[in-house]
C-alpha cells in the first residue's frame, strides 16, 4: 500500500513511526532543512508506549515526483490546510482514500471542498505527541488512538487493510461510521481546554485548584457540549463532566499548542480553525457561548 504523510510534525511523526514496517512505500513531503534532516538522518520517534524507531521513509518535496498514493494522511495545521490541498493534488487520485487528522471540527468537509477528487473519509485522532527539532518525535503518554470512516459505508478491503497495517505498527485504529461524533466529542475537550487556559491565562494548576474558577471551566464546557449537540453531534451530557475529570487529571502545568502559540509565538496560530470555528457554528445555531465570545474577541486579530 503506497502511503503519504503530508505535515511532518507530532502527528505525522507519530504516524510514520506507527508505518515504519512500510518504509518502501511510505512519502513524507517536507521542505528545507527538515527535509534534508529526514533524507539524511531519518525521522527518529520517542515514544512512552512505542518505544524508539527510526524511520528512513522516501522523503520529497515534490509531489508529483511520487503520483497517485492509496492513502494520503492530511496532518497539517488548520491555517496551512488549503494551501496542504493544493500541493498534495497530484497525490490524490479518484480511489484515494484521504484521511484529514486535523484540530477543528468539520475539516472533511473542507478537505472535499478543496480536493474536489479522491475519497475524504472523516478522522480523528487521541494522542499526546510533538515535534523536537526538525527529525525527532517525542509521544508522550498511553494515547495513540485514530479513527477513520465514512458515515453511510462500511468499511472496504483498502479501509480494512489500513486498519490492520496500523495496527500492527502499534496504533490503537478503527474504522467507524459515527467518527463526527468522535471528532466533536474531542473538539470540545480540545477547545475547552484552550479556551479554559486563555481564559485564566495560564495551565490547568490554576484552575484545577479553584472552585470558582472549576465552574467557569464547566460553563465553557457547557457551551460547546450545546454548541456541539444543535449541530447534530450526538452527545450525552455527560460529556461535560468527563471533561471536568479529564481537567482535574491533568498535570498542573498542562497548556494546549493554541495557547503556547497564542501566548509564545508570533506566527501563525489555529484561533480561527479552532476557537473561532465554534463560536461560528455556535452563531449559525443559534446558541449563546459568551464565555467563547469573550475569549475569541480577546485573540482575534493576533
């Protein structure tokens, strides 16, 4: 199975070292100095669970250089995805399966939109992982979970095969048909999350140990678990106090990438694909978030 990763960095990273038994067929796009990092040295995966790999995949910048792949993995970040779309055309052809696992909600829908060919199949994925420097991976804790799938089909040989080849490279992988739900179970966790530490302006230490500040948290839980059921997710509300235990379970100085880039970084941030999406879909349904509002008014524009 010929497989491509666009977006080297803890996804994608975490991705080839789950396929580095794949390495004759598997593409990393990258540019630059990673690039030449990868060609050279190899992409190199620290990981809690996985243990060490090294990974001497076919590294290129070029996608037509590769033609039409069977599996495309979209790993980008949410401000990079159109521009993604446009380079990994070549990639794509019409019996693609494409696999977006991006932050954000509704980002199959966008992959459709911009690819306009191949079969975009909605994904999600649970772990805990980061680029260091431009070759090595670190993947911290037990979470290693994807899932892939198309609401109204079952899964095909190609599906099938792609679940049992990552698999056996160690990740926890499904085919599922109720993958929005998923997807919008882990973006209000997410979402929460990072709107929780703007909020207070710092890592779950300073709220876990407030009550005051334990509610605040739960209304903005609240607000997207409501935000997330008007757009047809199906979830219980029993999510929001999942998430309560998920906050409390955290270390003390947890932070989420959209607040290290928001508060730390000048780039590029995914405000717009993340916090301002569901303030968006909030709008568009109807619901009223003043606690996403305020914080997305504080940060649009940086």
């Amino acid at each position: 199975m010929k497989i491509a990763i666009c977006g080297i960095g803890g996804v994608g990273g975490l991705l080839a070292g789950v396929l580095a038994q794949q390495e004759e067929n598997l593409f990393l796009l990258a540019r630059g100095d990673k690039k030449q990092a990868l060609q050279e040295e190899g992409l190199l995966l620290k990981s809690d669970t996985l243990g060490e790999r090294l990974v001497r995949a076919h590294v290129v910048e070029r996608p037509e250089e590769v033609g039409t792949v069977d599996v495309l993995f979209l790993c980008t970040k949410h401000y990079g995805l159109v521009q993604a779309c446009a380079d990994c055309g070549p990639l794509v052809g019409e019996n693609t399966l494409v696999i977006p696992l991006l932050n954000g909600i509704g980002v199959g829908e966008e992959v459709r939109r911009q690819l306009q060919k191949g079969q975009v199949a909605e994904g999600c994925i649970y772990c805990i992982s980061m680029l260091e420097g431009l070759r090595q991976v670190r993947h911290i804790g037990p979470g290693r979970k994807l899932v892939f799938g198309f609401a109204q089909r079952e899964a095909g040989e190609k599906e099938q095969a792609l679940v049992a080849l990552l698999q056996e490279g160690g990740m926890k992988a499904y085919y599922g048909q109720n993958v929005q739900d998923m997807a919008w179970e882990k973006f209000c966790a997410m979402c929460g999350n990072s709107t929780i530490f703007l909020y207070f302006d710092g890592p779950a230490g300073q709220v876990q140990g407030s009550a005051e500040r334990l509610e605040a948290a739960r209304a903005i839980y609240t607000e997207l678990w409501q935000t997330a059921v008007a757009n047809g997710a199906k979830l219980p509300q029993e999510a929001v106090e999942k998430n309560m235990k998920s906050l409390l379970a955290l270390t003390p100085d947890t932070t989420t990438s959209l607040y290290r880039d928001l508060k730390f970084t000048n780039g590029s941030t995914e405000l717009e694909g993340i916090l301002g999406k569901a303030c968006r879909l909030a709008r568009q349904a109807g619901v009223s978030v003043p606690l996403l509002e305020e914080v997305y008014a504080r940060y649009a524009g940086r």
